[in-house]
C-alpha cells in the first residue's frame, strides 16, 4: 500500500490521516450501519440530512482503503454500511427538490463500486437497478435536473450531472450489462461539453 501510495505522490503521513478519518468514520457509525444521523446544526439542533448519500460517501472512503467485509479492523463497519444501503429498494423515487437527484448517483456509485470488490449477485442486481432507474432520471438535454425533471425548463446543473457520470462510469466498470449505459453516457458527455462557455 505505501509502495502504491509513494508512486503516486503521497508519503506515509497521508496514510496516517487517511486511517484516523477511517478510524472517525468507524467511531461514528450508527448503530443502523447508516452515518447522518446524529448531524447537528450550528445551534447544536439535529439536521436532517440524507443518510443514503451520508453512508454511501463513507463506504466508499473504506472501499477506496481497499476494506471489505472480511477486513480486520473495518470488516464489521463495511458490512454494516453495505446492509444499510441495500435495506431499501435500490430504484426508490428520488423525490422533490434536490436530495434525492444527489443522494441515488451517490448510493449507486457505492453500489457499483462494491459489487466491483466484492462480486456479490444480490450487490450485483441492487447495482443494476439503481443505475437503470439513474438512466431513466436522465433529462433529454444529457443532464440531471432535480428530483429527476424532465423538459427543457427543468434544471439541470453540472453538480447533480458530475454525481451521475460517475455512477455511470461505476456501473461500466462492473461488467454487468445494462441497457441504454453506454448511451446515457454519451449524452451526458454531449451535455457537459455544452455547459462550457
């Protein structure tokens, strides 16, 4: 790992830091295996936050360590994380506003990224499904629009965009074949390349 780690410029103090935030992360899991649930607001009041994208942006810090389930210290806080994010159906509407069209490319890049690592079928199929129902969200312009807009006076913006090329290039990366990826893909680039000035 320092090897690795060395070849890319980092030096064995990044190692620590990224084992104390693994270590933060492992210490504040809810006990549900989610993250977000305990957020407080300046004020000290607890904040609603989407504990689907929270635990999803968490496992995928442990993926990223290269920590699975069987891993020694972080083996327990990936699988809890893993059976959070697969406690509810992986194509759940995103709903209104803006939420949901960030929380599902988040969850479904964890999704991809862990069926990838683990080649677990039931990670597999919630992986499939949740990039399915990321293609359908798709607006006709290439973009993302919140809660899933269709139309051309939905907005679409390049932040939503980003989460979902990189669900799709997670879900490209399983091997599993989904209908309509690689053109939702092409779309997405076309709309990118659009939005510069």
């Amino acid at each position: 790992r320092i090897t690795r780690l060395r070849s890319g410029g980092g030096q064995e103090f990044t190692e620590a830091a990224i084992l104390r935030g693994l270590d933060w992360l492992k210490a504040n899991q809810d006990p549900e295996g989610s993250w977000g649930g305990k957020d407080k607001d300046a004020q000290g009041n607890a904040k609603t936050t989407n504990k689907d994208a929270m635990t999803s942006m968490a496992l995928l810090c442990f993926l990223g360590h290269c920590e699975l389930q069987d891993s020694p210290n972080y083996g327990s806080t990936v699988q809890k994380a893993i059976e959070y994010i697969t406690s509810t159906p992986p194509d759940k509407p995103v709903g209104g506003g803006n939420t949901g069209s960030y929380s599902h490319p988040i969850r479904t890049y964890a999704l991809c990224e862990a069926y990838t690592m683990t080649k677990n079928e039931r990670l597999g199929e919630f992986a499939k499904r949740a990039t399915i129902h990321l293609i359908k969200g798709q607006n006709e312009n290439g973009g993302w629009a919140y809660a899933y807009g269709k139309g051309p006076a939905a907005h679409t913006d390049l932040s939503v965009t980003g989460w979902h090329v990189q669900a799709l290039k997670a879900a490209a990366l399983t091997g599993i074949r989904i209908e309509g990826l690689d053109q939702a893909m092409m779309k997405a680039i076309e709309y990118v390349k659009k939005c510069q000035d």
